[in-house]
C-alpha cells in the first residue's frame, strides 16, 4: 500500500506528535508498505530518507503551548505537489482541525483520507468559531481515529462526527530491554519533558522536592528535555539545587536507559494533555509511575492500577505521594509488573494492525487519493471568489 502521512508540527522539534508519526511511518515501513511523510522542517534539518520537507515553521500558540506550524499559500502549494507525485492509497493527516500541514492537506485532496485527532481541549471557543471554515474539509474525511476517549470527546462536542479510539503506540520491547545506568540508580526521580513549558509541570515538582528531601535525604532529581536549567531550579532552596541533575536533550536510547534507571518517573503535567505517550514509555520500561490526575492519564495508567496518582497542581500530593513510593520498594514492583503487563495493548503490533484495518477499510474499492481542484486556497480562506466553486 502506498501511504501518505501529514504531520502537522515541525520535525526539528521533538513533540509526541512527531514521535507518534516517525515510530507508525517505520512501522508501516518494516511491513514492507511505501510511505511519505510531509512535514514543516528547516532546510538545513537532516530528514529521514521517507520525510519531504514542506518548508520552515513558525512558532503558533495552541492547545496551551506553543506549536511550530506551517500554514500558507507556498505550504498549499507544496501539500499539493506532494499529493500530485505519491500517488497514493491513502493518506493519514494528522490534526486536521489545526491551521497546519493537516488542514492544508484536507482541503487540497480527495479520496481516501484518514484523520487522527490528538488534542483533548474541552472547552475550545476557537475551534467552535472556526468551524465554517473547518467543514468543508472535515467532510471529506474517510474515517476518523481518535487517541484517547478524551481526544474522541472534543471532536464530537466541537466538530460532530464521532471517532474509533486508537491510543498512540510505542515499541514496549525496546524500553523493556534498555540497559539501566548504574549512575542514574538508587533513590532517584525521573522527568522528562521540556523545562520551560508550564503546563508539563517542572515546578509543581520543584515545589513539591523540599519536601521530598526532607523525608527522603538520599534523593535525587534526574531532568531531560530543553530549556532554561537556571531558572528551572531558582525556586529551590540553593543547598538542594545540586540533588537536581540536568541531562539535557537526550537520544532514544538514553531516555530508555533513564527509565529503566529511575525509582519513580514522575509527570506532573497540569492540562493540554489527551493521552501521555511518556507514560507508556516509563510503562514499557519497567518505572513505577508517579503521575497528576488528569483524566487522560488516569485512563493510560488504569485508573490508578498501573501507576499511582496525585492531585493535579498540588505539590503538597505529589510530595506524600512520592515518598511513600520511594519508601515502599515492594509498591514499586508492584507497579512495575502491573504496569508492564498493562502497556502490552500499547505496543505497535496491535496498535498498527488497527491503523491499518482503518486504512484497509477507507481503500477497499476507492480510487487512489488525487488532488481537489474544485476551490482554491483563497476561496478557502474567504479571500477571493472562485469560480468553480
């Protein structure tokens, strides 16, 4: 099968996104199908032999972070020739209902189009209001995968429709086997994530270390991911800011090995958030799982049966939370094997089959996906009259 997929954030910047669609388009790729993925990325960014580049990103606000999306006339143009030369089956966008490579791609083909929607945002008024313009291209989709009840939820409230639930998929063998590094053991929390994006929740864990020091005075903090490391800790007293051990951006190899290292992975995420693709990672390594309450990480971790929760922005619960863990090693395996068991229905063996059947479904006696001539880009965006309208 021939497979287009349309990723709607840069791929020089690292996101759960991005990693969703690389890890599915090496999938499809090791199961003998032809893949492309079109992706915003700088002209100096090493691609992947199977990524086309549609051109540099630009920083958005959305979703309560700040996405790089590529949205315009050039990007239209780009969307349309990647469609005219792959000549495929089908193709996979991603967030559609974003001003992004998704939407572009919605309005400029037709056949057989496959949505995935990875946002959970309830109460949307954006969305809502842009919905006359997200219509027309919303009705063109074939099928509709959602990666989480709560991602289903906020397509059916804002833009109708309903979705099948396929939640993100990892390769749980190779964090399973990692190796653990005997430096990053021994009494230690795990983070993972970008340090100056609030609502991944670096100082709600800063606000709960005192605490956990105080009970626990052998701990230490491990913290991978980008931003300013300084301010990160300004808020710690200065006699524990060396418990705090910035790594930097790490490889995939080494967030395996951190993992597989740490006592407790901790995500104390505050919102934005419609599954958690972390946790499934710290899951299939073995980690005892310390997470906020949100309701797409209550559903990743069982409802509290593969991993322990705390209430969401409450340093106070994080801190009890995390010392009663780092005190109870019989907890923690506890939690390891549950939750070792648990992430198997996460895995890409089961996880890619259903995206396939999806796709299998949606090309079943259609013609290949061609391009949509009928209205331009500008008629799109209210900005001209277009005659074949």
């Amino acid at each position: 099968m021939k497979i287009g997929i349309v990723c709607p954030y840069s791929w020089d910047v690292p996101g759960g996104v991005q990693f969703h669609i690389r890890d599915l388009a090496e999938h499809l790729i090791r199961l003998g199908h032809e893949v492309s993925v079109l992706a915003p990325a700088d002209d100096e960014t090493p691609l992947p032999p199977y990524v086309v580049s549609a051109g540099r990103a630009v920083p958005v606000p959305y979703n309560g972070s700040v996405a790089r999306l590529n949205f315009g006339f050039l990007s239209a143009a780009r969307v349309r020739r990647w469609l005219h030369d792959g000549t495929f089956d089908v193709i996979h966008i991603h967030e559609p209902a974003s001003p992004s490579l998704g939407l572009l791609s919605c309005w400029a083909a037709q056949g057989p189009i496959v949505a995935t929607f990875h946002t959970s945002n309830p109460r949307s008024r954006a969305m809502i209001a842009a919905y006359p313009i997200l219509q027309p291209a919303l009705e063109k989709i074939s099928a509709r995968i959602a990666v989480s009840e709560y991602a289903r939820r906020t397509l059916v409230e804002h833009l109708g429709g309903d979705a099948v639930v396929i939640p993100n998929g990892v390769d749980v063998d190779f964090f399973a086997s990692a190796s653990p590094k005997e430096e990053w053991g021994g009494q230690t929390l795990g983070f993972i994530g970008r340090i100056d994006e609030p609502r991944k929740g670096l100082p709600v864990l800063m606000a709960a270390f005192p605490k956990i020091v105080e009970a626990c005075p052998d701990v230490r903090l491990l913290v991978a991911g980008r931003g300013d490391e300084e301010e990160a800790v300004a808020s710690l007293p200065p006699a524990l800011r060396s418990r705090v051990e910035f790594l930097g951006m790490v490889s995939d190899a080494d967030k395996a090995r951190l993992l597989r290292s740490v006592d407790v992975y901790v995500a104390p995420n505050t919102g934005g958030e419609s599954f958690g693709i972390i946790l499934v990672e710290a899951l299939s390594a073995g980690a005892a799982v310390l997470a906020s309450d949100l309701d797409a990480f209550a559903q990743v971790l069982d409802q509290g049966g593969a991993g322990d929760l705390f209430t969401n922005e409450d340093p106070a619960s994080l801190a009890r939370a995390a010392i009663a863990l780092l005190g109870d090693p019989a907890r923690r395996a506890e939690l390891s094997a549950r939750g070792s068991a648990h992430v198997r229905r996460f895995d890409w063996s089961t996880v890619g089959a259903d995206i396939l059947a999806v796709y299998e479904t949606v090309t079943d006696g259609a013609a290949a996906v061609a391009t949509d001539e009928r209205v331009s880009l500008r008629t799109r965006l209210g900005l001209s009259r277009d005659s074949s309208a």
